[in-house]
C-alpha cells in the first residue's frame, strides 16, 4: 500500500492552496473531475482576485505548482477508514492508500431542488443555480425564457446576470425583505431589467411535464419555463462515514464553511496545510 504524508482531497482552491503550502513532504492531491479548479472552473464572470475570471485565476494559481506533488485526476476517494486509509476509485481500477495527514477541501453542494418546500411535482425545467451556471459557461446552453430565480445570494445574482446577458426575462424571488449576496453582485441589478420580489416566496410549480408558472405566497402568477433553486450551499463532509475518527482532521475552504470569497479561501487552506506540517514535525520529534 502506497504511503502518503497528507492526502488532499479535492482540487478546488483549497485543496491547490493546500497542497502548494506542502510542497517537500509527500502530498497526493486528488480531484474527482478531470482537472484543477473546482468550482472556479464554472465561474466565467469577473471577480477573483484582480478582476480575473474564474479560469484566468486558476491558471495564475497553477503556474507555481510544484513538479513533485503527486496529483490523480478523473479519481474519487469514497472512504476514509480510523486506521488512517483511504479507498481512491480511478476511472477503472480501485486503491487503498495509507496517510500521516487528511486534508479535507471537497467544497460545498447546493440544497437540491427536491429540498425546496414548494407544493406541486418537479417538472422539466426546475434546476438548481450550478446547474444552470454550469449549463451555460460550460455547455453554451441558455434555458428558455421567462425564469424565475427563487433566493437571492452571490449565485443567485450571478446566474440571473448571465440569463439577462443572453435575453431570458428574469424575477427574482427572495422571502427576505432585502436582496442578499455581496454589494458588488447586487449593484450590477441597477442597471439592468431585472424584476424583484422580495417578502414572498413561490408556493406552487405549475405544469405537468414541463414547467409553466409558478405561484407565489401573496398569489402572483409569475410565468414561468424555468425556475432556478438558489436556496443555499452546504458543506460537503459526505465522504466521513464514521461517527469518530481518532485523528485530527484539517477540513478547509468551502467544505468547512462557505467562503465568498477565493482570497479567504487560500488563507485557510495554508492554515490547514500548516496545522499538518506541526503534526508531522511534531510526531517525528518523538
Ligand atoms: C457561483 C459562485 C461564484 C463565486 N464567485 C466568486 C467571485 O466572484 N470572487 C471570489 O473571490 N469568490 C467567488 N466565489 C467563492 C470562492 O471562490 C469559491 O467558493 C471557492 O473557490 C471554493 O473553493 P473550494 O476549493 O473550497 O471548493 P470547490 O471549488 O468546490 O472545490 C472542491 C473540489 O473537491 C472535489 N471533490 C469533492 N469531493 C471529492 C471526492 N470525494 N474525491 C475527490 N474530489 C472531490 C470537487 O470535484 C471539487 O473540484 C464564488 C463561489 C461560487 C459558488
């Protein structure tokens, strides 16, 4: 069984910040898609860092990667046993591996659409907020319009910003009395023809197989081909099957709480590479 000093998983910013910050020791790092980025892979809109795209500051972050940290892309890793193993599913093949450290970067995930509490069935055309984002930025394909975006955070706003850049007709629902997300992504709104509801809900989906309406709580009808789920993201820790683990874990960046932005991020995931290194050093002082 191979051995490994720390053992990242996911290679979102977190876990390419990690790994950098421990480069000398024997660090794999493992993605489950088939490359580096994670979510920023999607993120085609300006903002990270100094105005960059999500891609552009990935490839900055990269260029600087060190040449002997081990990386397995298109590989899961689906357990993490108490004895300090991990099982890693390659795309045709299965390892058990062994390490000194874990390192948990796996992000976040958002609520699924089956999770939002609106009375009628699921039918085509009801999506979560990645899914759109990645259905355009990475397949080029627009939803049909109108759509209704139901919440109002960061994703939310950015996804609604796409849909109006390429003509869909968007209202944006948020049961809060104001909108939420950053200022930066609020403001853009002012200038565009975005309709808002706020201190309502959608109660209702309307359609049979394909979505045509939705009803809000005060009764609106709002017509609808698309209604977008932009209710929340939520840790990923799914991989931690067991209720104990008798050693230290060091989770970081979206996976231990969701960060708004990439710099808060890269902080905490050197925080987490050098809570590892004062593990190794410390048990090799013994
Ligand atoms: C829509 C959106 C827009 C944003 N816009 C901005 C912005 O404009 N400016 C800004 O500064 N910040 C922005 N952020 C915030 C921030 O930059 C990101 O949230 C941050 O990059 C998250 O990094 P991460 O590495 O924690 O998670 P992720 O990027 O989600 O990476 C996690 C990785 O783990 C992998 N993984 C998960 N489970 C496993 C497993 N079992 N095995 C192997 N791999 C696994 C996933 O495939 C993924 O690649 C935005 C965030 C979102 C969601």
């Amino acid at each position: 069984m191979k051995h490994y000093d720390v053992l990242v998983i996911g290679g979102g910013i977190a876990g390419i910040s990690a790994a950098k910050a421990l480069d000398g020791l024997k660090v794999l790092l493992v993605e489950k898609s088939d490359r580096l980025g994670g979510i920023l892979n999607q993120c085609l809109h300006r903002g990270f860092g100094k105005d960059m795209t999500g891609p552009e500051y990935i490839s900055g972050i990269l260029s600087d990667f060190p040449e002997n940290i081990n990386v397995a892309l298109k590989t899961a890793v689906t357990d993490i046993t108490p004895q300090k193993t991990a099982t890693l599913r390659h795309e045709n093949s299965t390892e058990e591996i062994s390490f000194s450290e874990l390192i948990l970067a796996t992000g976040c995930m958002e609520r699924p659409t089956g999770h939002m509490l609106i009375a009628g069935s699921r039918p085509e055309g009801v999506y979560t907020a990645g899914q759109v984002q990645e259905m355009i930025n990475i397949h080029g394909i627009i939803p049909p319009s109108p759509a209704v975006i139901l919440g109002s955070g960061d994703i939310g706003l950015i996804v609604a910003k796409h849909l109006f850049e390429n003509n869909v007709e968007v209202t944006i629902v948020e049961i809060k009395d104001q909108l939420g997300g950053l200022a930066r992504n609020r403001m853009w709104l002012e200038g565009y023809d975005v309709k808002i509801m706020i201190n309502t809900t959608v109660k209702k989906i309307l359609g049979e197989e394909s979505i045509n309406g939705v009803v809000l709580t005060d009764g609106t009808h709002i017509p609808a081909k698309t209604l977008i789920a932009a209710t929340g993201l939520i840790p990923d820790r799914e991989i931690l099957k067991y209720k104990n683990y008798p050693f230290e874990i060091h989770i970081c960046g979206n996976c231990k709480e969701v960060f708004p932005m990439v710099e808060g991020v890269a902080r905490d995931a050197e925080r987490a590479a050098n809570a590892a290194i004062e593990n190794i050093r410390r048990n090799n002082d013994r």
